[in-house]
C-alpha cells in the first residue's frame, strides 16, 4: 500500500466521521513542535527557582519555553 493510498483511506474515514480538514500547506511552512517556543514569562530575577526543577535556579536556558527541545 503506497502512502498516497493510505492518506486517501484516512481522508476517507475523517470525511465519514464529519471532521474538518485543514487545507494543505507545504511541509516547510508547519515548524515541527519541539522548535516552537511556548508564551510566557520566564522568571528572570536573580535566585528564582527554576519552572521545571524548582529546587535549582533559573539560568533562562529556555527548556521551559521549548517543549524541552
């Protein structure tokens, strides 16, 4: 089975479902989720605990913001 056969199943069965589907874009325009970095404020005083390991400081390496990528 080619992949355009099984793109054409899946398409098939979410039509049948009555899920919309997005419009096709090329692959270069969709970053993948590990580059995206999340929205929010970073603590950035001196001596601030750390989001994701609260017993060391924050050193603003940005693996909160980025999925850990």
């Amino acid at each position: 089975m080619t992949d355009e056969e099984i793109r054409t199943i899946v398409r098939q069965v979410l039509a049948a479902r009555g899920v919309a589907q997005a419009p096709a874009r090329a692959s270069a325009d969709i970053p993948h989720a590990s580059f995206v970095r999340l929205q929010m404020v970073v603590p950035t005083e001196p001596g601030s605990p750390c989001i994701i390991e609260p017993a060391v400081t924050c050193n603003n390496c940005g693996y909160c913001l980025s999925h850990g990528h």
